[in-house]
C-alpha cells in the first residue's frame, strides 16, 4: 500500500511522487499478483472482476491480474474424492464411469473432472472444500478494508472499488451453490433453444448438489485462442463477434437474466463454429428500469446526442456526485462520441482517447454501479475479441446488422405490446453498450484478454 501511495507523494502527505519506470510496474503487478494468489481463493476470484476494470486499475497491473486465475493450485484428488463422497452418500465410481482423478481444470470456487454417465461424456465440477467460508469471510474483510481506506480518502476511484466489492459480496455466494448454477444453467438452455449458433450443455439434475454439478461436456477452443482457425478461414471472427454481440443483447434486453462472468474460459468455439457457453454460477437478474435506463442513454450516444447520454448517465447513476456540472459532462462526452464514431483503427482512436481524454476523465466522479459492473465486463470482452482478430474493429459498423434482425424482438420484449416503438436505430444502443462503446468509453479499451493455450472447458 505505502509503495502504491509513493506513487502519488513521496513521504505519503507531502512530496513529489517517487519516479517509477515501466520496469518497476512491470515487477511491482508480478509480486502484487504473487502475493494475491496466496492469500486465498477470494482474493483469486475478486482479481478476476478486476482485470476488466481499466478505469479502476492501469496496465500491466489489468495483464497480471488476470492471469492470477490460471495459478490456482489443483486440490489433491483423495481430498476431492472424499467431498464427491459426502456429498453423494457413495463412492464416486459407483456413480459415474471413468472418473478421472487429474483435473481438466482448477478455479478459485470449483475444480472439474471428466468422467462418463449412463454412456454420456461429462464434467463434474465439485466446489472446493471449505471455499465458501472462506471466501465469505475474505470478502466482508476485503469490503472493510476498502470503506476503512474510503473514510480517509473519499475519492470516486475508491468508491469503485467498494461498489464491485459489494455486487461481489452480493453475488458470490449465489456462485457456490451449484444446485442454483444447475437451475440457472437449465433456464438459459431452455431460453436459447432455438438457437444454432449457441450451444449450452444439459445438466444432470439427477447427480447434482449444492457442492457438486454434473453437467454435458462440451469441447471447443477458447476465444482468445482462435487465431490459426481464423487464419485459415476456418472461423470468421465477423460472426463471431456477431453471435457473441445478439447472445448478450437478448439476454441483457429480452430476457433480463445476465450471464454475468462473461471470461475467455467460459467461452468456446466448436467444430462447428458454434458458441459453447459455460459456467452459468454468476447470473445476474436486471430489472425492467436499468434495462431501459441503458437502453435510452446508449440510444443517445448512436445518436451523437451529448446532452442526452449525459443525462443517461446521471440516470443510470454513472455519476458519483449531484456536484458535477451538466455542462462539463456533456463536454467530455462530446468528446468521447466524436472518438468512438472515427474510422479508424482502435489503436488509434485509444491513442486519441489516451491525449484527450483520460487523464481528465480520471478526474470525474463517474463509477459503475450494480449491475454496470457486470455489463462493462462483457462490454470489455467483446472489445477485446474485436481487436484482437481486426486491428480496425469497430463495434458501431458490427452491430448494425444485428439491429435490423432483432428490433422488433427486443423492443417488444422491453417496451411490452402496447404499440409503442422507438425509431430502428435504437436497438443499436444496446449492441453498442454490449459490443463496448458506450460502456467502454467509460472503462477504457485496455482491456487485455487472459492469455491460455489448449482447449478447456470450465475454468
């Protein structure tokens, strides 16, 4: 903490600020994120709602953070088995077939392992022994901490961080009850159904407790790790974004159920180039009113109306304080619209951000409240994927086409049937917000995605 503070003073209270090269960073985010890694699965799972929080925390501390969730040791397999046991009142070779003691994958909540049941090809994700109270107690510890060090220093970044620390501490331990993640898991296969380009896997209700699921295994590669199939035309990375784009946005608008931890190892493509979709334990539910909250204020921002998306996000309560002039907010939003809406590539327009605008919008009292946090993830993932395989992406020109297949949808699913519509452009509000413009000219467009190789299933 005294080194982070050393930053800003160099004898805490007075000074000038200690030099720091990209070197000292670069060492300072490594020993950072070793010492975050021993202190314990909550701290673990809190780095991962970090590393997409580019207007809370600067690169290379974003990078470092978020390979944090791919450094959590595996739990020994006797100890697991004995859980598996408990939980199933037999010995796990009695239940399922070609159970395989060495993990597919090790998280900060839960661990997963193949196995086979009634002739079907399935994970078994068991929550690690003893995880939830710790995890419960890390995070009020977290959260006093956190409002300790806000009562010394009152500042709007520090509110940010209080307020993922409080949707965290809402959440998770909705996340370490697997029957509710099985139930969740069910309701969002139920509701894309019909859809081709999505795949989201069965569960078997039959074998699952509130520390186990046993679910379909579904195989694919991590969207971050696409780009041999790319090069060889093999995926089109326009669709891609595509489908992940209309997923959200239905999810988000039409259905009001949130899959909220929207992370590279929770997102797959297979064979077939469809989108497999995993680990359902995060599930927000939105309500109607932020619902159209967002969509009215990103409806402003496609319409390059500064004084209206200023005053989205003061409904949205984007805005910490009654105390910011309307007029400077709608200054700086005029700016951050004329950077979205340029033709070139997001290098570029990140550069431009960077002179223009982020230094004094570090400045404004804006932060992320309740479910935003959740939204700028996925805003941010998006962006991420878009950059990543098209230097010149713009999600703007992306989404347009997606507004004209599901307008009439959406906006009955958001405005009801009583006839009232607004103009075809508006859906792309929402799409925007989703594919990371809006949303992202608030929490930056750093946004790193975790780095992996291989193929995996649940992280």
């Amino acid at each position: 903490m005294c080194s982070f503070l050393r930053d800003r003073r160099r004898w805490i209270r007075w000074g000038d600020p200690v030099p720091r090269s990209a070197a000292f960073h670069e060492r300072r985010a490594r020993a950072m994120v070793h010492h975050l890694a021993a202190l314990g699965p909550a701290f673990v799972k809190l780095a991962q709602v970090f590393s997409a929080r580019t207007d809370l925390v600067p690169e290379p501390y974003l990078t470092q953070l978020a390979r944090l969730t791919d450094q959590v040791p595996p739990v020994p397999w006797p100890i697991l088995r004995a859980a598996l046991e408990r939980s199933w009142g037999a010995a796990p070779e009695s239940i399922v077939d070609a159970l395989d003691p060495v993990p597919l994958a090790a998280g900060s909540i839960g661990q997963v392992h193949r196995a086979r049941y009634q002739g079907r090809d399935v994970v078994v994700k068991v929550l690690r022994p003893g995880v939830d109270v710790i995890v419960l107690r890390d995070a009020r510890l977290a959260r006093a901490i956190v409002a300790w060090l806000y009562r010394q220093w009152p500042h709007h970044h520090v509110r940010g961080f209080a307020i993922v620390l409080e949707e965290f501490d809402r959440h998770i331990p909705e996340e370490m009850d697997f029957v509710r993640e099985g139930m969740q898991c069910m309701r969002m296969r139920e509701r894309f159904a019909n859809e081709p380009r999505l795949r989201i896997p069965a569960v078997e209700a039959a074998l699952t407790r509130p520390d186990v699921i046993v679910m379909e295994f579904l195989e694919g590669t991590r969207i971050d790790r696409l780009d041999a199939e790319i090069a060889a035309g093999r995926v089109s990375a326009r669709m891609l974004t595509e489908t992940l784009i209309e997923t959200y946005a239905r999810m988000m608008l039409r259905d009001g159920v949130f899959h909220a931890d929207p992370h590279p190892g929770n997102l797959l493509v297979d064979r077939q180039n469809r989108l497999v979709l995993l680990d359902f334990g995060m599930v927000i539910d939105v309500s109607v009113t932020t619902r159209k909250a967002l969509f009215d204020t990103i409806l402003a921002a496609i319409n390059r109306d500064p004084d209206a998306t200023a005053a989205g996000f003061y409904a949205l309560g984007m805005i910490a304080t009654d105390s910011t002039p309307p007029e400077a907010m709608r200054d700086l939003v005029a700016t951050l619209l004329d950077i979205a809406y340029r033709d070139t590539s997001m290098a570029d327009r990140a550069k431009v951000l960077a002179e223009r605008v982020m230094r004094e919008l570090l400045n404004w009292p804006i932060v992320l409240p309740g479910e935003l946090v959740y939204f700028a993830r996925t805003a941010a993932l998006i962006e991420g994927v878009g950059v990543r395989y098209d230097s010149h992406f713009n999600s703007l020109r992306v989404a347009s086409p997606v507004v004209l297949r599901l307008r009439g949808e959406l906006l009955s699913a958001l405005l009801g049937d009583d006839g009232h519509r607004e103009p075809i452009v508006t859906f792309a509000a929402t799409l925007g917000a989703l594919a990371g413009t809006a949303m992202s000219w608030v929490t930056g467009w750093s946004k790193r995605l975790q780095s992996a190789s291989g193929e995996r299933h649940i992280s």
